[in-house]
C-alpha cells in the first residue's frame, strides 16, 4: 500500500497532536451533559475513534452511512443515505463528525436533515477540509487540517475500499489511481 503514495501530506504524530487540541475545543464548547455524536461512514471512523477518546465526557454514538463519491476520485454530486432508520435527534445537541469537506454536499445534506428531524443545534466536525469552491455554502465549526484540491486516502479515507488503513493522510500515485488501486 505505501508503494501507492505518493507522499504522506499529514503524518501520524502530526494528526495525534492536532486531535488534542480538537477534543479540548468540543468539551469547552458544548454544553456540559450526554452529547449525541452522529459518525459519517465508512470515512469518518478512524478520525472519530481517535478523536473522541479524547473528549473527557458521556456521549452517545450513532453512525449513518451516506455515499456522494461512489468509488471515484470526485464527488458524484448525489448524497445517498443508504441506512434504513435514522436515528432520534429531537431536542439534542449533535456533533457531526466527518472525514473530509470538498464540494460540501454531504455535510450540508446532512446537517439540513438532522435540522429537519429537531436537533437542537447541530456542530460539524471534519478532519480535512479542502481548500476549493463548495457546491454548498458550508463550512465545518471544527476543522483538522486544511489542504489542497487533491485526492487524499488514509486515517479513513479510501480509495476503490483501499487505503482506509493507512495511520497518515497522503496522495495516491497517479499509476494507483489508473490501476483503481488494486
């Protein structure tokens, strides 16, 4: 899989010291109590379970699992939500958490349907944002890392299902991408 990289954009201690201050920013600035965390799958789960080890406080986890890339390089343009139920927000403080911002789709999507369906307030967190115009005026209330427009795999973040694995952020070569990373 390293064979794949083409460079590593943002190295593991790099990650662990920026979710430090990111846990510290969320316990200050939610109201104290149980809060509802909502993980985007799959991209999202390494950076929640790493982020979210750190925050000194009760929460309650909930995941769905949408889909806007379909396992290109670029956003489709359509936000899926592929889960069947979605779970009870009424009246609760909720942290959203996902892997990354680009066109601004899928967060805004989702962020109007938790609005909809009664979240009291609703806080976005990603571990990337990528410095491009959004299709969607949106923007993340916690952000790790701002990069560049290019398509980056690790700490959760997949290509063709690949990569997700990998304890860094980097750059696919260009001969992954064409070979659809098998």
């Amino acid at each position: 899989m390293r064979g794949d990289i083409e460079r590593i954009l943002i190295d593991e201690e790099i990650i662990e010291k920026r979710l430090d201050v990111m846990a510290a920013e969320i316990e200050r600035d939610f109201p104290q109590g149980n809060l509802l965390v909502i993980i985007l799958l799959k991209g999202a789960l390494v950076f929640a379970a790493d982020l979210l080890r750190r925050v000194p406080r009760q929460l309650e986890l909930e995941c769905l699992n949408v889909s806007s890339y379909h396992g290109g390089t670029e956003s489709s343009g359509v936000v899926n939500f592929l889960d069947r139920s979605f779970p009870e927000v009424r009246g609760r403080h909720v942290l959203l958490l996902d892997d990354i911002l680009d066109t601004g789709r899928t967060l805004h999507a989702v962020a109007e349907r938790l609005r909809t369906e009664g979240a009291e307030a609703v806080h976005t967190c990603v571990l990337l944002a990528k410095e491009r115009p959004r299709e969607e005026e949106v923007n993340a209330d916690y952000t790790g890392f701002v990069i560049g427009d290019e398509f980056v795999v690790g700490y959760g973040l997949d290509y063709q299902g690949r990569y997700r694995n990998l304890p860094f952020v980097g750059v696919l070569t260009l001969d992954a991408i064409e070979r659809g990373g098998a």
